[in-house]
C-alpha cells in the first residue's frame, strides 16, 4: 500500500483548518488609492481598507459640482447598500458607525438609511439589493458645489446585511477637484438592484462595430485555404 507523506497530510490538515477569505467587492472607478487583487482586497481595515496597502498614487480629476460615476464589481454577494463619503484625508473620514447597526439573525443585521446626508456623506441608500448583481455597477453621485481640493479623499463603504461583524469594507479614490476638471472616464454599466441586466458579466467589451474586422479576418482565412487547396 502506498503510504501518503507527513508533508501533505499537514499540507492538507492546514488548508481545512484555514479561515475563509472574505473579499466583497473591487471599485473599479475611480481609480483606487491602493492596488486590488482580483476580489477587491485590500478593503477591511477602516478608512480605507488599510491593511497592507501598496498606494497606486493615482490622482483623479474631476470638475467641482460634477455628478461622477462610482463602478464597483461586487466578488461576493451580501444584502445592503453602499455610501460614498468625502474629506480633505483619510483621517478626516469618519469611522465605521457599528453602534447604529441593529442585529438579526447575524451581527449585521440592518443599518438606517440617511435620506439627507451631510458632509463627510455624500450619499446613502445607494445599490439596495438582497441578490447578486449580474456584472459591474454605477452609482452617479454629486460633488459638492463649491468644493475644490488637490488630494481629497473618495471613500466607498458596503455594508452588509446577513454578516457576521464586521459590517463594512471600505476602498478609496484620491481626487483632485478643480474648476476646470479634467475627468476622461468611460462611464460604467448602469445599476440593476439584483436583477439581470443586459450587460455581460465583468464588464468587459462589446462585439457591436467590429463587424469589419470580422469579414477582413475571414476574407483573409478564405484566401488562405484556396492557395493551399491549388498545391
């Protein structure tokens, strides 16, 4: 009988025992603070989902009073909603309000929406949803008229319903406010609140207005063909 070596039984033993990694969600635009990987991580640690940040040093600018749009790729799913807050730095951001979250069944059980936010709040309420989103949403939010800055700072908080604590994960963007602005983005895929959309998952590309590529390519692969067939 063929003995299974020491090594891999621990190897294995170790993978059970290792505790399951939470990643919910990548924000796509702006341009984050810090590199993601592909489920969103770094994103736990408050403000800004601190913990082992490496900074991209990405700047994004935009025209004071702009309506902005704000695409995140949710990596897995929790009922919620998200709330995009604004300050002159990080430590300005206020902290995650656990006291105001109300239990369920889990530690995160609901948290009350602000009908009129104040700043730092820019919005709340936004991307309700209790299913998973089909690909890449949008939320379209209002900078403040008035507000100018060289490096403010963008935050974007999920909160998760149904979820053991904690109850918020956190990205940032650094932004740069002018009265010209200089914002260059392709808007993203608009919000479906759960249910499908027409948009493929992830966001990616459309086929539409390639169709000349398409007939060169196989005008190309039918020439081909015909030289080998008169050999």
């Amino acid at each position: 009988m063929r003995r299974t070596r020491p090594t891999l039984l621990l190897v294995l033993a170790g993978l059970a025992a290792a505790p399951p990694a939470y990643a919910h969600f990548n924000l796509m635009k702006p341009q984050s603070w810090a590199n993601q990987d592909p489920d969103g991580n770094p994103q736990k640690s408050p403000p800004c989902g601190n913990e082992n940040a490496v900074e991209t040093r990405a700047i994004n600018e935009y025209k004071v009073g702009d309506t902005i749009d704000i695409t995140i790729r949710e990596t897995t799913t929790h009922p919620g909603h998200y709330r995009v807050f604004l300050a002159s730095d990080q430590a300005s951001l206020p902290g995650d309000p656990d006291a105001e979250v109300v239990p369920g069944t889990t530690d995160c059980g609901s948290l009350a929406i602000k009908t009129n936010p104040t700043l730092p709040l820019l919005a709340d309420g936004l991307l309700v949803h209790t299913r998973a989103f089909t690909g890449p949403q949008t939320m379209k939010v209002a900078l403040p008229a008035g507000m100018l800055c060289d490096h403010c700072v963008l935050q974007v908080v999920e909160f998760m319903a149904e979820h053991g604590a904690p109850c918020f994960y956190h990205h940032c963007a650094n932004l740069k406010i002018t009265a010209t602005g200089a914002d260059a983005g392709v808007p993203g895929p608009g919000p479906d609140g759960g249910v499908d959309v027409n948009e493929p998952a992830g966001g990616c590309c459309s086929a539409h207005g390639n169709s000349s590529s398409v007939v060169l390519a196989l005008i190309v692969g039918a020439l081909v063909l015909r030289r080998r067939a008169r050999r």
